[in-house]
C-alpha cells in the first residue's frame, strides 16, 4: 500500500483542505504516515502570504528530499 505524508502551513483553511485532500488520498488506497518519517508522497499544503511562510515552505521541501 502506498504512503502519504501531510504537513499543513497557514489558516485554517488550509487545514481544511489537508483534511480534504486525506479522505481523498484514503479512499483511493493510500496510507498515511507521519510526516518525519518515509512515504512515497509528501504534501506541503500552505499559501505564501508571508516572506516566513515562504521559507517554511522551502524547509519542509528540503526535508522531504532527504528522507
């Protein structure tokens, strides 16, 4: 089965839609796993309102990519 990890950056919106986006991903199969951890897909779910959200973002990619 395959995995997928979410990490949700912004309002509360946002982690509606993470929340989406977890039903969806649940019912076509997908396990989730814990963002720190391996899966074969990460989600990076924000908005770059900010200049500090924007280097969360590029954080949290960077992280993904050494796992």
């Amino acid at each position: 089965m395959p995995t997928i990890a979410f990490t949700t950056l912004g309002c509360r919106v946002n982690q509606y839609d993470t929340d989406s986006m977890r039903g969806l991903f649940a019912a076509a199969g997908y396990e989730e796993a814990d963002f720190s951890g391996p899966a074969d897909v990460y989600v990076i779910n924000t908005c770059s309102v900010t200049h500090v959200g924007e280097k969360k973002v590029a954080s949290n990619y960077t992280s993904c990519q050494t796992k």
